[in-house]
C-alpha cells in the first residue's frame, strides 16, 4: 500500500467514509498534515471542515517518538509506557509541555482567526488525521470533540498500524483505515510525498472548504500593468485589510510573478497584515536573454520605476515600503534601497547574490537588511557574508539549517516566510504612516 501523497490518500479515504456523510457530519482534521487529507475528505461528503489543534510530546532526544499528546481544551494525554522505557523525567517531560503548548496556542490563533470551533454538540464527527503511529494524537484529538459534545466519532485515517483499533477503540465510535501494513516504522514510509504541510497550505484548504476568502486577504487582490522606464510590466498586486506596509518582490535567474516560492512568501505576508506586489521585471520577449536576467542594473532601475509607481496608486500611496529579492532580484532589490534611500524601509533576500549589487551600492544602503541562505548552500553563505561586510547599515545574516540554494526542503520555505515576515513588522512604520516621497539618492 502507498500513497502518492496526501490529497491522494484523502481521496482513498473518503470513499471507506461515505457512509457517515449526512446533513449533521462535520470533519474534524489534524493540523497540519491531516488538512490535507481532510480536505479531500470532507468535499467528498459534501460536509463542513473544521480543525483540533494537537500537539505531541516528542521524547527529547527522539522527537519522532509520541510520549503523549496536548490539545484545546486542556486535553492531555500520556503514554507511560513510552516514558518509562524511554526514561524521561518529570522535568523533561514538563519542558516538552511547555514548548509545545506555546506551539498550540499559537497554531490555533493563527488557523482560526478569532473564529470559535464549529459546533459539535449532536453531530457526527469525522476526525481525520494523515495516519496512526502510537495513538495519542488521535486519542486527544476524540476525548476533545466527544468533550465538545460530539453525539458519534468516527476515527479515519489512511494509513496505520496492525493493532490500531485496539489502541483506540475506548475513544471512537468507529475506526476506517485504509490500510494496516505490517511492519509498521513510520507513517512517512507509506507515502511517495511526505513533505511538511505548511502554515500556509492549512490557512489556504481551510478558507476553500468554507467557500470564502483565505482568512485576511479581504480587499484587493488583482492584476495589474505598470509602467517601468517605457516597458510594460505585468505584476499582481495584494492588499489586506488595514496593511502595516507593502513589500516589493524582486524575482532572480528568470523567475517571475509566479514564482511558487515567492508566491509562498507573499501569501504568508498578506496573512501577517503586510500588502505585496510581485511582479515581472522582464517582458516575456526579454526573458530568454540571459544577459538581461544577470543586468542588476537594468533590473534595479526597473524595480525603482515600480517602487515609485506604487506612490501613485490609491491602495498603496500611504504605506510603508519594504523590498524582497531571490537570487539575482536581491542584488536588483539593494540597488533600489540605494536609490531611493529612507523611502525603503527594510529588505530581505532569499538565497539571494547581493555581491552582485556591487561594493559602491552595498556601501550606500540604509535600510535594515536580512539576507536568508539555506544551510546546504556554502558557496552562496560565503557570498552573503562578504556581502553583508560591505553593508553600513542594520543587518543580519540568517542560515536556514539543512536547506538548500532553492529552501526545497520541508518545512524550510515556511521559515524564510517567518523570518522575512518578522523582519518587515520589525523595521517597517506603523500602519498609516505615509513612506513620504520618493526620491533618488544622489
């Protein structure tokens, strides 16, 4: 048995479930791996999907290994067999518990925005999660929906051990499983895609299963055309409600508008209340013309015309301005900060080059600047850090570890997202403060 990855096995999964679909079902999913496939799950039977923000207590030294689990409400669940084998103290146990409740707590805020739990009280309730290794999650997951007054639990999952529903049947009505493959070692082993499921994906799956907007992007979100030293440049604009500052996408080696990874970046910064612009620094006739894609010059004074573009427009005339440049586009991005001086106020690259901004423009930028490298990526930190000796202002060099040049890894785009976003709230002005004119330094 093996999944491609988890869409499919939500898929696989809601047809053992449809029997439980009706007008009072709800599904309840596992963030974060278990949206995904509670997605697929809940579309399937026409039913609402909601969360249980869960947490396991990873043994110290082995993460991986569930010594328990905590979840909303207080829930708290432990197994003392794994603690005592696995010889964890009380203290121990108790530092766990205490990382990963601020870790809950903060998954729920963000995922829920606000909003209370979906209402429970007599319905069944579809608990999802992306498989089953020691149960505590699970176990958590159905003491906390039968609290909230669940009048049938279903436990499904697509995949899990042998002896799973004699682990867990004292806590759900009915038990659905894919599969019970023997050996069992990890849930990650029946899946051809485990990669971490991000903030990101969680927001974006829970937002189209209640038909509606991803949680914050309410305003503008459009295309647009804008005009940048005579050439027409095509870009997508996006403004949140009440917007703490506009950040800039400066894209590298070719890339554009929809660059995926930038595209992560800016969905994770509209949610964090700043507005972005991406956009293409090339004309499509330009892009295959690799000298052009290495102009820093060109693609600098390009991306200053549309800096200075952003002033005239009615959504983003009063706020603060913040530039963030991958690979080629952060030299382009250091460039702009050099020109426009303290009309910029912060820039991020990504796995940026700012050496080839050149020491004469690293030398004049004023604008804090991050520049994020992955771990895996030597050559390029090496470069970074010759950089960022050449700068005079605020700075700071950030390793992702274990990422490579292009953050492909689990788990690493979602931190260049929490750095750059922590960055811009950082040194970007309060909301409503006008940037004020944009003028070119001399």
């Amino acid at each position: 048995m093996h999944f491609t990855d988890r869409t499919d096995a939500g898929r696989r999964l809601a047809a053992r479930v449809g029997h439980s679909g009706g007008a009072d079902t709800v599904v309840v999913a596992l963030p974060r791996g278990g949206v995904p496939v509670a997605a697929e799950v809940a579309a399937a039977l026409g039913a609402p999907l909601d969360i249980c923000v869960i947490r396991k207590l990873g043994v110290p030294y082995q993460p991986e290994l569930g010594m328990g689990a905590i979840g909303e409400d207080g829930v708290r669940v432990l197994n003392e067999q794994v603690i005592r084998l696995a010889g964890v103290s009380d203290d121990q146990l108790a530092a766990v518990e205490r990382r990963e409740r601020a870790e809950l707590e903060r998954r729920a805020r963000r995922y829920r925005g606000g909003r209370p739990p979906a209402d429970l009280r007599g319905r069944t309730v579809i608990v999802v999660d992306d498989g089953v290794a020691t149960g505590s999650t699970a176990r958590a997951a159905c003491r906390i929906v039968r609290a909230r007054g669940a009048a049938r639990v279903v436990l499904a999952v697509p995949v899990a051990p042998v002896d799973w529903t004699e682990r867990l049947a004292d806590v759900a009505d009915e038990l659905v499983c894919v599969g019970t493959p023997s050996p069992f070692f990890a849930i990650g082993e029946f899946y051809g895609d485990f990669a971490q499921t991000g903030d990101e994906e969680v927001l974006r799956l829970l937002a189209e299963a209640s038909g509606g907007r991803v949680p914050g992007l309410v305003g503008v979100d459009r295309e647009l055309v804008l005009l940048a030293a005579g050439v027409r440049l095509a870009g997508r604009l996006t403004v949140p409600a009440a917007p703490s500052g506009i950040v800039l996408f400066a894209h590298g080696s070719g890339s554009g508008r929809r660059s995926p990874r930038n595209r992560h970046v800016a969905r994770y910064l509209n949610r964090s209340g700043l507005a972005t612009l991406l956009f293409d620094l090339l004309t499509e006739a330009e892009e295959p013309d690799r000298r052009k894609v290495f102009d820093v010059a060109l693609l600098g004074d390009r991306l200053t015309a549309v800096a200075e573009e952003l002033g005239g427009l009615d959504e983003t005339r009063s706020l603060p301005l913040g530039l963030f440049g991958a690979s080629t586009g952060a030299a382009a991005a250091l460039h702009t900060a050099a020109a426009l001086g303290p009309a910029v106020g912060a820039v991020v690259s990504r796995g940026g080059r700012p050496d080839l901004a050149g020491p004469d423009v690293l030398g004049r930028v004023g604008a804090p600047t991050l520049l994020v490298v992955g771990g895996l990526d030597t050559t390029v930190i090496d470069l970074n850090r010759r950089a960022r000796a050449r700068l005079h202002c605020v700075s700071e060099l950030a390793v992702v570890p274990r990422a490579s040049h292009l953050f492909e890894e689990p788990g690493t785009l979602d931190q260049v997202a929490e750095l750059a976003g922590a960055w811009f709230l950082r040194h970007l002005a309060a909301p409503g403060t006008a940037r004020g004119p944009v003028s070119q330094a001399p």
